[in-house]
C-alpha cells in the first residue's frame, strides 16, 4: 500500500529530516560539519528558501526551511 501524500503546509514552513544509512554518521568531525554548511548554504541561495533554524547530530540532521 503506497503511503499518503504529505500535506501541503501552510506556512510553507517545513521540518526536514536527513539520517545516514543504517544510522551511520553523516559527520566524523567539525569539518565536515563546516562543508555540510557550505553546501547548505549554497543551496539556499541558489533555491531561494529561507532556513530558519539547523541542527546538526553526528548520525542526522535537522534543517527547519
């Protein structure tokens, strides 16, 4: 049975979740977490969407966009 569709919200204010496979972690190290960043950031200005808050664990992420 294929899941329902995500409702649209409102807001068009969106909490994101990203994990590693196998809950394998995303990020060994600060610089990793600095390239992470960078890449984060480029997409943002590069999509145009506002990100209003991050959080970085060491096996998953949480950008609230």
């Amino acid at each position: 049975m294929a899941r329902q569709a995500r409702v649209k919200s409102t807001t068009g204010i969106y909490h994101v979740l990203l994990k590693g496979l196998d809950e394998h972690n995303l990020f060994l190290d600060d610089s990793d977490r600095s390239i992470f960043m960078e890449k984060l950031n480029k997409a943002r200005e590069t999509g145009g969407f506002q990100l209003y808050a991050h959080c970085l664990v060491d096996n998953h992420v949480h950008p609230l966009k």
